[in-house]
C-alpha cells in the first residue's frame, strides 16, 4: 500500500482516538488512581475491543444494524447506561487513592465491552470504513491494523496524564475535585449521545 493510503488512515485513527470521549476519560482516571500497568490492562482491552468492533462494522455488522430495527437505539441505551453508571462512581470516589493489591480498577473485558457500547467507537467505526475502504476487506485489514498501535498509544496517552496528575496532586479534596469533574464530562458526553 501507498503512503496514500496509509497517512490518511492514520490520520484518521490518531484524531479518533486520542480525541477526549468516554473511554479517555476513564483512562485518564485510571491513571490517577491506580498503577500504570493497571490502566495499560483497561487500554489493551479498550484497543482490542475498539479493533474487534472496527472488523466486524467493517465485514458487514455496520448492514445487520440497518436490517434489524431498534438494535442500534438498544445499543446506544446500553452504552449511556454504562457510561452514567461509571460517572456515578467517578463522582463518589472519595479521592483517597486505593493501598494494597485489592484495587478495583476498571480491567481488560470492562475496556473492551466499554467499546462495544461507545456510540464514538461505532461513529468512527462506521466513518473510517465508509471514507477510506470502499467496501475492500484488504483495506478494512490495513486500516485495523495501522488502527491498533495507534488507539494503544493515544489511550496510554491519557494513562500517562492521568500518572502525572497523581504524582503532582497528592490531595484528597483536589482529586475529589478532579474525578467529579471527569464524571461530569463522562454524563454530559452522555446527553450528546442521545441528542446527537
């Protein structure tokens, strides 16, 4: 393939997803609270789940949604009602930060389903297939792979963010602060899903 081809796919993929939306603000908070290696689990599953999803759209899941009606509002439910329950409990967090190996950090299968239900990764799922693969799996290939190291990367990105947050505010109140406005973006993300 081209360089053509190549630079505005990933283009596309790196505007996609280092841009802020549910599953980076999730890692952003991931990386305040818990250890690098525990946000890179939640970041593996959030890019494969992102890649898996991005396939399927891209092998003909995207003509299924049109063909059975109420499925792509059911989904676009399921992924606000995910997505306020995980601000519910952004907002009540205490701010003090989790000792011991007992921490509940958001793991692989919550980044991976996170996806499934983020009516942004069915956005650009079903924008990148249709703008830059013209229906040829070859490329829907090609565009998935240069996808996976890109999206790993943009949302370690916000992991790294949300790290260097926690070594500069050791504060209960002012992580407090922080993850109540995270969780107020996290809801009001939520509003623009269901008006958009």
């Amino acid at each position: 393939m081209s360089l053509a081809v190549i630079l505005p796919m990933s283009a596309f993929a790196l505007a996609a997803s280092i841009s802020p939306g549910p599953v980076n603000l999730v890692c952003l908070s991931s990386g305040t609270r818990y250890p690098l290696t525990r946000g890179l689990v939640f970041v593996t599953g959030a890019t494969l789940g992102f890649v898996a999803l991005f396939i399927a759209v891209g092998l003909g899941l995207h003509s299924m949604l049109t063909l059975v009606p109420g499925l792509e509002a059911a989904l676009r439910w399921a992924g606000v009602a995910f997505l306020l329950y995980l601000s519910l409990r952004l907002f009540r967090d205490d701010g003090h930060l989790p000792e011991g190996e007992n921490r509940r950090a958001p793991g692989f299968m919550t980044g991976a389903l996170m996806q499934w239900l983020n009516p942004k990764a069915w956005l650009a799922s079903a924008s990148g297939i249709g703008a830059y693969t013209g229906g040829d799996i070859g490329l829907v290939w090609l565009f998935a792979s240069l996808y996976l190291p890109i999206c790993w990367l943009s949302l370690g990105s916000w992991v790294y963010a949300g790290a260097f947050l926690r070594r500069h505010v050791q504060r209960p109140d002012v992580l407090v602060a922080i993850n109540r406005g995270l969780a107020v973006l996290l809801a009001a993300s939520c509003v623009y899903l269901l008006l958009g």
